[in-house]
C-alpha cells in the first residue's frame, strides 16, 4: 500500500500543503491548510469503486488498466 506524506509549509505569501513534489492552493494561515491537508488526507483514503481507467504515459503511449476501489493509500500530515 502506497503512503502519501502532507507536509504544512510556507509557499506563495501564505500557507500550503505540499505531497511529493506537488504544492495545493495558498491559504492565509498555518491553521487554515492544515484543515484543508487533513480533509484531502482524509479523502484519500475513502474506497471508490473497481473501474476502467486509460492513462497517457510519459511517452505518449495510452494503457488500459483496472484501478481496484479499494486500493486506497495510507496519508499522515505533518506540520
């Protein structure tokens, strides 16, 4: 199982969740996007359901795959 990490950090003039590389919005406070980084962790985790997906790789090449509803990563934030 994946783990996705949120990290609370300064970006922008404001405040800002960043997972990986990947910055969310700017918000005006520490307090206020680190609700928002545990609402998406939140979100992340909730099952969906078992369905075709098709995706463009970095080669331009298209895939086929089957993305199982309840293959869900783990999330933690940090502030």
């Amino acid at each position: 199982m994946a783990k996705l990490f949120y990290e609370i950090v300064q970006h922008d003039g404001g405040w800002a969740y960043k997972v990986g590389e990947t910055y969310s919005e700017t918000f005006p406070s520490h307090e206020d996007a680190l609700r928002a980084a545990e609402t998406a962790a939140a979100e992340q985790r909730v099952a969906g359901s078992t369905d075709g997906i098709q995706f463009e790789d970095a080669e331009g090449r298209w895939h086929d795959e089957v993305a199982r509803g309840d293959d869900r990563p783990d999330t933690e934030v940090s502030d």
